[in-house]
C-alpha cells in the first residue's frame, strides 16, 4: 500500500524495482526512484552483500568505464513449500522464483495429528537441503498448505474436519523449534490457487480456482490479491445450495450442498447406487477413462451441478479465468463439458464474453508452487527485505 | 502497491502521513519517513502552499522555539458527487471528507439521455458552487454514479438495459467540456458500498452492499478495496438463480433469477396476482406498514429469495457486515426477517459467528457519499497529489 506510513528511500523499496528481473544500473535506479545516487550506491552494496541481488556484466557506454548491471537473484535463498493432503505429504524445495529443486513424498495421513506430519516435514527439509547442498542458513521460509480452514493471522487450523489433533495446533511455532525462520501457513485451496496463478496466469488479477476433489473449495483472487474474507472462510463453495439437491443431506448437516452431490464421494455413491462397483471418486475416473457410460454421465451430471455454482460465481466476482484443478479434475473433459454447458448459458453475455475456464496446468504441482509463492511475496517485500537485511547486519 | 516503481521522497507520499487526521512536527515526519529534515521542510512547503496541508498550533517544547504542527485540511478542495438514478439525478457539493456542503435534487429520467441529464449536472454544479461561494478553480473532482454496467476505465457505460442513448457515450469527455477536472464514473451499487462503507464502516475490509429497488444488485468491498472483476460487472446478483424460481421468466431472459423474484417490482406483481392493487414497490412498502398482511408476507418471501442468494454470498466472500440498501430497504425489518432467516441456516457457522446483517445508514444519500470519496481517493493518492501540485506549479 501507498500509505502504509513508509516513503524513505530504504533498501526494501529500492529492491522492488529490481524484482522485474531485468538488469539495472545504478545511474537508471537514481533515476527512477528520485534518489541521490550515493544513496543508491549504499542501497545497492547492502543488497549486493545479502546476495539477493548480483552483478550481471556491465552496460554498454558512451565512454569511459561502462557501468554495473545489477538483477534479482532468485537463487540466493531457498524455501521450503509443503503440500499437506488428506492423505499425503508432498515436501518441495524451491529457490525464491518457485523453481522446484528437489522434492519428496510420502502417503501419510493428515489424522495421524500435527507432531507426526511436521515432524516428517522438519526431517524431509533436512534431507531435501543436504541433498542440494543448501545451508539451512539461506532457507528465507516456510510455506505449508493444509486441507481445512486455517486462521491466517496465526496460522492455526481452526475447527477443520477431516483434521482430529489439529485444531487451533501452533503449526509456526512447532515448525520454528526446528528451522528459525518465517512460517506461513494457509489452507491448500488458497495455496493452489496462488500457485496456479503464479505459474501460468501472471496477469491474471481475477482467477477463480477450484478444486475438485474428495470435497469441493475454491480459491479466489480477486484486483491480483487471494480474498480469504473478515475468517479466512472465503472460496467455500462447497456447501452452496444447488437446485438439484432437494432432500439430499450433506456431512455438514445442512440439505443439497454442491459437495453432497458433485465431490468424488458423492458421484462414486450415486453410482453405486446404479449398481456400478466405484468405491471412490479415483475409480470413477478411472471408469470414465475406459468408456463407461454410467460414470461418463455421472461425471457430467456433476459438471452441471458445478457449472450452476460456479455461474453465480461468474456474477458475483467476474472472473476472467476459472481454473478446476483436484484429483477428479483427472476427469476433465466429461465434467468440463458440464460446467461449460451451464455457465454460458445462466451467465451475463458481459462476464462471459472474456471468461475462459480451463483444467489445471499446475496439476498436482499446484500447491506446493502456492506454497512456494506465499514465503517469496512475504520476504521479498519491502518489510521482509528490510527485515533480512537487518538480521544479516546483527548476525555479522 | 509496494512496488509500483516509486520509491523516492515525493510530497504525494509525505501526504500520505498527513491524512490521518493528526497533526505532525516536521521532526515527526522526518523520523517515521527517514528523510533529511531539509527534504521534509520542502515539501511541507510545497504542501502548505497548496492549501491541502494547514498550519494547525505548535506543539509543546522542552524549550525553545515550539516547533509548528501540521495537519491535512479537507475544506482546502470541494468534490461534485452526483447520483443519477433512475429516476432522479442528485448532485452534491462535499469536502475532501464527503461532508456535504450543499445539494439538490431534481426528479429527471435517466431515459432522458446524456445530455440532458450530464446537462443539469453542470448547471448544478455552477449554482451549488456559487451558493456556497466556491470558485471551481478549487474544485478537485467530479464522481458520478450511473444505473447501470460502467467500464471503470473509461466511463463509459456498457450496453445499460434502462438507460437509452447512453451505451458507450463518453460521460469524462462532456463533463469535462464544461468541468475540467478528473471525472471519476461507476456504476451506482459500488458507489453505494464505497459511502456506506466511507460513512459508517471505516474499519470494515470486507463488506458486501445490497441495494433493493426496481432491480437487484451488489457492491463488494473485499480486503479493503472494491472489486470491480475483469469487466466491472462483479457483484451482479439480480441474476442468480433462486430454488423458488423454476418457471419464473426475467427480464434477462433466463429463468428464475433473483431479481425476477424479489425485486420490487416482481413483490408488486405477486401481490396483484393476489388482488392486492399495487402497481410498484412503493406500495408494496406503503401497504406493509399499514400492517397489510399479504404485503407482509409477500415482503417476508422476498426476504427469504434474497437470502438465499446472500448464503451462498457469505460461503463464497465471508463479508463481515451486509448492508441492505435502496428503495426497498424501507420495508427494513419485514425483509430483514427474511434474509436472516435464511443466511444463519444456510451459512456455515465460522463464517456467520462476527457477521452483522444491516440496514443502510447512509439511506439516500449513499450514492452521493460514495461518488465523492471515488474523488478523494482519486485525487488524494501519492500520484494525485503529485499531479495537483505539479499543475499548480505550471499554472504559477
């Protein structure tokens, strides 16, 4: 924000200018912010010795010695990004662009409680830094999705579901006994959903992503910003009521939620119903794969039942792009065929014409790249920067 | 935004500081930006000199000459905030602050056309500037809200459905014929949601304004700022389709949208069709506060259509406050039972625990309050403020 109290003229200002990722001079950075040139001088050798920023050969000149060149360097600290499933752990290391440098997975369910799965975090984070050969000493943060509400502010889960052990949990602190550095945590619709815009939508200021899955969420960005609402329950479509639902219960108590009918437990239930063996939303897809009716039109049923929400969606927040991304985005053509069907037909012409819904490309990437997103715009803010800056002149 | 490529002293970014409302020390200032003492005293010059920055009394001392303080002077600048409705065009003269100086009011369609309506507006403004004895060389800005889609860029409005002869018309460029200062246009529910919020909800990020009246519509304050979506067509509920309206045809031409349900005219047209004489919303308030008991009811059922609507709202924007607003809004509690009714049963219970369901403060005058704080935020901004002085150095 413009009126957050700063204006001087301080490394984290001018370093902003530097995450362009072109390579400016000195007389150019002086230029532009109105500084005095030893000012920038100073700036410059600050942020030159943190590493974050690197010489990058010289300009060419009219005479006389040609000046530096100096750039972003995305490689000077890495960050720890984590995907925490219902039932997996997916553990990524990425340099401060979200460039993947190594990663793990294991299976390991989110109800074995918060010690066992940070603590397979902590020791994945040391694996994956001895194997790159990264000190623990560059690691700028910690960025952790998690599938259920999460209180942003503080990090804590907060009355999630599928989660036993994990309400109100102090995730930053139990994280921090082990690597000392800025933990951010969100839930992992949101994370997907950065992550995705990020990857393949970088301008994109209005993205609606959805994840289809064993439930049903989304992550909005709405103006270039993710919008968590006054709770951070912002996105959660998946209790909205839909015409079709008359008389069907949800997990959540309340009747015809889009998840009691659309989620791949609920499309794999209506065919067992049918008498077709779909024990999970994984064998529907896998049925649909192979040419099976029922689930083909199971899946499209489900397509329309999204398609009616995510319509009302369109109205509310104008989206230019809608992402459906999950496990059961897997079985994109047959559902994207339903929402397509619905969402041109109930929305305005006006936030339709430019509208382009689209499967995942992040795939199951998606989070940890969120993740990985979530600690580089925390750090490499001008608060964050200044932060680095002064932690390195009090260690030296 | 942190990195919009400044990030030099300016005085637009001193100003900043100074709109708060306290008055500072030049000291002051000089601490909490980190500038030289001698930049800071430039600029405050530079400010003073503007009038937007006034000498306001000196501060104690430990001795000495007491050093001045200095404090942002709303009176210095007046704003033309004008509400066109449909019906009836509104034009205010207000400070920097929104607080209204003079107004008047004239019963005009919008169907009239641009001329005529954009017509009375300048001739408005000449009289209310004059009655309150404002020479327009002060006057920063003019804020207009129209009834009907606007493309915020450039103001022009976007295919309105009741508004003939207004399609792509170039509103900045008349208004600016006569009136040559910025023109700000919008369309009238964001400009309701900005005053409402600018009014009474200062400290409220997430606030979702629903104005009742011929039609239906929304504005979305998310995070602090308006949401406008990818075609300032955001907050458009009117046409979400309801449970109740299977069968129900709109205007739009799709089938059982909101507005087809609830909006005034479609509560009047219910009560006909049960012999009840009631040619317009109007009446149908008129009859409910004589008690009449098929009003009531008809009220109460609208109530209930637009909180369905508005539970699906709170899943997806988790608002903190809903106001309700427009000319319906005169029923208050008949409708206000409705909406509650069905938002605390449908809405998960996180997001419902600190939401608060109200009726408008701001009544009619919203729209007028909210048109002018499109100005000031406008002209008050870091870029704002650089481009006043700088036009008042060239005028010089």
């Amino acid at each position: 924000m413009a009126d957050d109290g700063r204006s001087g003229p301080r490394a984290g200002d001018l370093f902003q200018l530097l995450r362009d990722g072109k390579a400016w001079t000195r007389a150019e950075l002086a230029t532009t912010t109105g500084l005095a040139r030893s000012t920038v001088a100073g700036k410059v050798d600050l942020l030159l010795s943190s590493g974050l920023v690197v010489s990058v050969g010289e300009a060419s000149s009219s005479g006389g010695r040609p000046p530096s060149r100096f750039a972003f360097h995305a490689e000077a600290r890495t960050v720890l990004a984590v995907d925490v499933g219902a039932s997996h752990v997916r553990v990524a290391l990425t340099d401060l662009n979200g460039e993947v440098l190594a990663e793990e997975r294991e299976l390991m369910p989110v109800a074995a409680g918060p010690e066992a799965v940070l603590g397979y975090v902590i020791e994945s984070a040391e694996r994956l830094l001895a194997a790159t050969h990264h000190p623990e000493s560059l690691l700028a943060g910690v960025g952790i999705g998690l599938p259920g509400p999460v209180e942003h502010a503080t990090g804590r889960p907060v009355k999630p579901p599928i989660m036993p052990g994990w309400d109100g949990f102090d995730v930053v602190g139990f994280v921090q006994q082990s690597l000392r550095v800025p933990v951010l945590v969100d839930n992992d619709v949101n994370i997907m959903a950065l992550g995705e815009r990020a990857g393949f939508w970088p301008d994109v200021d209005d993205l609606l992503f959805i994840k289809l899955a064993t439930g049903i969420g989304s992550g909005i960005i709405s103006s270039g910003h993710l919008q968590r609402g006054a709770d951070g329950t912002a996105g959660d479509l998946g209790h909205v009521r839909v015409a079709r639902g008359d008389g069907v219960v949800c997990r959540c108590g309340n009747v015809g939620c889009l998840e009691a009918l659309a989620s791949g437990d609920a499309v794999a239930h209506s065919l067992a119903e049918q008498g077709v063996d779909a024990p999970n939303g994984a064998t529907v897809v896998e049925l649909a794969s192979h040419g099976n009716s029922a689930a083909i039109q199971s899946l499209r049923q489900a397509g329309r039942d999204i398609g009616e929400v995510l319509a009302t969606c369109v109205n509310l927040l104008n989206p230019s792009v809608i992402v459906i991304g999950g496990s059961m985005a897997a079985a994109g053509e047959h559902i994207m065929a339903g929402v397509r069907e619905v969402v041109y037909r109930r929305s305005p012409p006006l936030a339709t014409t430019n509208l382009r819904i689209v499967l995942s490309r992040a795939g199951e990437r998606a989070a940890v790249m969120g993740a990985s997103q979530l600690v580089s715009q925390h750090v490499l803010s001008p608060a964050g920067i200044e932060a680095a800056l002064l932690s390195m002149a009090t260690a030296g």
